[in-house]
C-alpha cells in the first residue's frame, strides 16, 4: 500500500489536466487524472483519494453535482474546486457572476 497521500484531478480539459497531474507528481503526492464524474465515480469505489481537484464547468455532471456525491459517500475525502472561467460563480447557488473585475 502507498503511503503517499492521493490526489485525483477531474478536467475534461487534456493539456490542463496533465498539467496539474505533472506538477502534482513532481511534489511526490500520488495522482490519478480522469476526465469526468463517471471515471472518478470508478476510482472512488477502488481506491479512496485523499483529495480531489475538480474542475467546476465540467460537462454533463457538474464539479458541484460531483462534490455533493463526494460529500455524501464520504465527508473525509478533500474536495478543492477548480475554474479556468473567467465567470465568478456562487457556490452556495451556482448562478453567474457576469460584472466585469478588474485586477491590478
């Protein structure tokens, strides 16, 4: 058994998702990246990550339906939302932030 904690990146985005999955490797965690909600329902039932990068805007089921299923089959696994929109959206309802930010 590894002893290296386990992270799981959720991005329907390839290039992104290899991206986070390098850098994360390079940091000695252990990490799986999949495409989406059914491939990281199959992980979850073989092998509990520690953590979970999950991209918002995913298709079909969303970063937020996928965090709650996680929440709910168990509230140990850390779950850190991740958006390369450049929409802000709420959380608590998931509706659009469409004002303009400026960043200086």
């Amino acid at each position: 058994m590894e002893h290296r904690p386990h992270i799981v990146v959720v991005e329907d985005e390839a290039t992104q998702r290899r991206l986070l999955v390098d850098y994360l490797a390079r940091q000695n965690f252990r990490v799986s990246g999949v495409n989406g909600g059914a491939d990281l329902r199959k992980l979850v039932e073989r092998d509990r990550p520690a953590l979970v990068l999950l991209d918002v805007g995913l298709p079909g089921e969303d970063g937020f339906a996928l965090a709650r299923w996680l929440r709910e089959s168990s509230g140990r696994i850390g779950i850190i939302m991740v958006t390369a929109a450049s929409d802000t959206v709420d959380p608590r309802s998931g509706a659009r932030d469409r004002r303009r930010r400026l960043y200086c």
